[in-house]
C-alpha cells in the first residue's frame, strides 16, 4: 500500500516528540533514585585509604584513554604492576584500582599523547583528597620537574587537568583552552550536606583489595546500562535523519513524477508541430493547429519559445515526453522501495519507544539507504590515506610524506606551528613531522625515532647513515619559485643516526604503515 510521506512526516514528529528517549531517561532517573551516581567524599576516601599504600613510590609505567573521560595507569611497583582507573564520566566519576584490561584506541588521544610526553616514567610521590571534596591530586616527579594531576569528580563538570611545577594548568581533559597557562584554583567547596552511607565497605574482605573490587563490579554493571543507553540514542539519532532523508526523497519523486504528467501529450504535440514546420515562424510564442489525432478534429494552441526554431521547439516537445515516459518508468519502483525503507526504520523507532530494541551487527554506520551506501562505502574503501603514520615509542605520532605534493600538504597544511620538523641534510628526501603540544619539547627516543625515518626516506638511505636536521614547523617556510615540496629552514638543529633494524621494527610494530 503506498503511504504518502506528508502523514509520515507527521507520524515522525509525533514519534519522536513523545517518548522515544524513554529508555536512556528511565535509566537517568532509576540511577538518581538509587543515589547510583559518582563516587561520594566519602567513598573517595575510603578507597584513598586502600590504594595510597600500594601505589606510592610507584613509577608509572604507562597511561592509555581507553574512553574519552577516562584513563588508566600502570604503576610498578616491586614485584608487581597496579592499573589505576579513573573516571570523570558525570554518571560514573570515580578511582580504583582494575583487576581487567581494557580495550585501548588503536592511536592514543591527543590528552594521553601529552600525558605521557609528561609523566610517563615518573614517579608517584604523594596521592592526597583536597579538603572535604571529590577532588584528588597526584603528584608526580617527571625529568620535567614536579607534575600534578588533578582529578576533580564534580558532576558534570568532572574533569582531568595537568598542572606544572608552579601549579599552572598545562592541559585540560575537557579542552578547556582558556585555562591553559592559569594559575590553579580548586572549585569551591560544597555546601555541607549529610552523605549517604557509603555504598562500597566491605565487611567481610575476602580481595586484598575489597573496596576497588566493589567499586569495579558495580560500576561494570551500571556502565553495560549506561552504553546500552547511549547505542539507542545514537542509532534513534541517525534513524531520524535517514528518515528525514528519505522522506525527502520520496517527495522529490512524487513531484517529478508530477512535473512529467503533464508532458503525456507532448509527443502529439511534437508530431503536429512536425507536419506545419513551415508555419511556425521564428519569434512565433504561439501556434493553433487541427488536432489530427482526434477525430472531432478540434484546434489545439501549442505554447512556442520565440527565441528558438520551429525544429528546435519540435525537439523540445519529444524531448519531454522522453522525459515523461522516463518517469513513469523508473520512479515509481523507485518510490515503493523507499516506502518500504520508510516502514523499516519506523519499525526500529517504535521499538526503541517500547524498550524491545537489540543493537544490530553494526550501529557505527548510518541505516541502509541503498545504493547511494553501496557507493559511499566502496570510494571510502579506495579513498587512500594520506602520509605514511607511525607511532613512536613514547606514543607521539610521527607523519612521513610519500612525494613532493604529500610533502607541501604535510609541512603547510596538517603540521601545527610548535610541531617538529624534520629532513634529511642535504639529501632529496621525505618531510617527517613529529606532532607535539604547544610548548613540549620531544623525548630522545620520538626524536630519533623520526630521524630515523626521515633518513629511511630519503636517498641517504643507502649509506645507511647520515645527518637529519629538524626544527620547530613555524620556522620552515615556501621556497618561492621553487619545485612543490621545497622550503627554506631557519633555526634548525641536527642529529646523527644510522638505519636501525630493531628501531624500525618497533616502528612497524606499533604502526599501520608499511616501512
């Protein structure tokens, strides 16, 4: 039965205007009627008490940002290697210590890049509550200097900052750039308020330790909630715009089809206007001619485009009951299959309304839209990346132009003014650049990491050896009038370094690109 998309259009809105969100809000208001929120003051500090002693005078080993508002810590400790967790999702702020893995980005996020350029390496000194609050600090000693990290488990504001030796901010997890540079002031402190009891005091441990194992077990179970929560939201998000897409598509058909109705005569028209060619005269906007075709043989007016020929306004007349004809035949198919499109996604609204929804194989892709998903996947699938992209092994990311015109786009375009640059000294070669944050010096083993490749790249390559200078990106400019690619470097300085087998294996290792 064909459904006309205006009433689907409102039958949409009136969906989505009810209760569609129904099943993330239920989820919202059963965790606020629990008290099932983030970690209190004083579970924070109940969980302090168990994890300080073991973690103290630890060094941390490695960061990684399995999620956007979280983190993890390896801390090594003699004998053995803690994961620290910790969270400022607003519904799951909270620390503890990790009894699992977790899955990590197959690239770190820009905030782990600078954390571990930082601290990664340090040791950690002191893990202290400030005041009565849900703010902890970790103190750090780095060959920086002393390094804070500041974790405040406020609601919605909950965030992750790094502060420096003068207890500046270096970096906000919330990208708030404004605080970069500032002095570091704690949010003021709460109105006193009587807590809850605690929810995570084991009386009867039988974990060494019991509290991070209750804290883990129950924020596992509410976050499988709150994932389930955000995959409907996000799939009811592009169920509504592949709806609304295709609803407007099928109103395009309907007036097209439309538009060609009226040209069922024309080819009539057209073979009138054949047989009186000679009686169409050029600036003519009319002509009345005797309709053959009928055999009352009445006179019929055909409307005439002064500015063309009697031949050409005959063209036009069997030109646009081609385009009828086309219409009828290929439009109507066309609009059936976007009907039925229209009722399956309905089908998958109405059950996320009604709470019986199952996330399909995928959600990371938009609902079918037919062929034009077909062709968008298949020139994304030959879409080529460009640059050649490693990873150091400090977690840096290093970018390596394949030719002259990747090598102008990588130095002019993607590279930042405090990124590092770097190439060959004297030699046709590749420009490497080493991603840095604003006032971060690279550490000794991204550094040779990227001369490495800047000399792999380039025709020094088969001495085996040889020099790579580099400099900071705002420091490289055009060379006017020269060859695409070429630049004149200022402020440079140079490192000696030799094809390293073992390097360049890490480097492939850690790497999607092939050396």
């Amino acid at each position: 039965m064909t459904t006309d998309a205006r009433s689907l259009r409102q039958d949409l809105c009136a969906t989505i205007a009810g209760r569609c969100l129904r099943p993330a809000y239920f989820i919202s208001q059963s965790c606020e009627a629990r008290g099932d929120m983030a970690l209190s003051t004083t579970e924070i500090e109940h969980v302090l008490h168990e994890i300080i002693p073991v973690l103290v005078q630890g060094r941390i080993q490695k960061i990684h940002q399995p999620g956007d508002r979280l983190l993890l810590f390896d801390i090594r400790m003699p004998g053995e290697t803690h994961r620290l967790l910790i969270s400022v999702e607003p519904e799951t702020a909270r620390l503890h210590l990790l009894s699992r893995s977790l899955t990590n980005p197959a690239r770190p996020p820009s905030f782990c890049q600078f954390l571990r350029a930082q601290v990664q390496g340090g040791r950690l000194t002191e893990i202290q509550q400030l005041g009565n609050d849900r703010i902890v600090t970790m103190t750090v000693s780095t060959r920086h200097g002393p390094r804070t990290i500041v974790c405040e488990f406020t609601g919605q504001h909950a965030t992750i900052l790094l502060l420096d030796e003068r207890r500046h901010i270096l970096r906000d997890l919330n990208r708030q750039h404004a605080l970069v540079g500032r002095s570091y002031e704690a949010p003021a402190p709460r109105r006193a308020a009587q807590e809850k009891a605690p929810r995570f005091n084991p009386q009867r441990a039988t974990h060494r330790f019991p509290v991070s194992q209750a804290i883990e077990a129950h924020y596992q179970d509410k976050e499988r909630m709150l994932v389930g929560a955000r995959e409907q939201q996000e799939r009811l998000r592009m169920l509504k715009k592949s709806l609304a897409k295709t609803l407007r598509r099928i109103d395009a058909w309907r007036q097209d089809l439309t538009t060609a109705a009226a040209y069922r005569d024309y080819a009539r028209y057209g073979e009138l206007l054949k047989a009186n060619l000679t009686a169409a005269t050029a600036g003519m906007d009319q002509i009345t001619l005797i309709d053959y075709y009928d055999p009352s043989l009445p006179e019929v007016t055909l409307p005439l485009d002064p500015t063309k020929s009697a031949l050409h306004n005959m063209n036009d007349y069997f030109r646009k009951h081609r385009k009828h004809l086309s219409a009828e035949r290929e439009l109507p198919p066309r609009i059936a299959g976007a009907e039925q499109e229209v009722e399956a996604l309905r089908g998958e609204i109405t059950s996320i309304k009604e709470g019986t929804w199952a996330a399909p194989l995928s959600t990371s892709s938009a609902p079918s839209t037919g062929k034009f998903e077909s062709s968008l996947r298949r020139s994304a699938h030959k879409r080529k990346v460009p640059f050649r992209r490693f990873m150091s092994a400090d977690g840096l990311p290093i970018f390596v132009g394949r030719n002259a015109e990747e090598n102008e786009e990588l130095t002019f375009r993607l590279a930042k003014s405090d990124d590092l640059w770097l190439h060959a000294r004297g030699a046709p070669g590749s420009h490497v650049v080493i991603r840095l944050a604003k006032g971060v010096d690279p550490p000794l083993d991204t550094l040779r990491d990227a001369a490495t490749l800047a000399l792999l790249y380039s025709d020094l390559k088969k001495s085996g050896k040889g020099e790579v200078i580099y400099t900071r990106r705002k420091w490289v400019k055009k060379a006017k009038g020269q060859a695409v690619g070429a630049v004149i470097v200022t402020q440079e300085k140079t490192i000696s370094v030799k094809v390293d087998t073992q390097r360049l294996a890490a480097l492939k290792e850690r790497s999607n690109s092939p050396l």
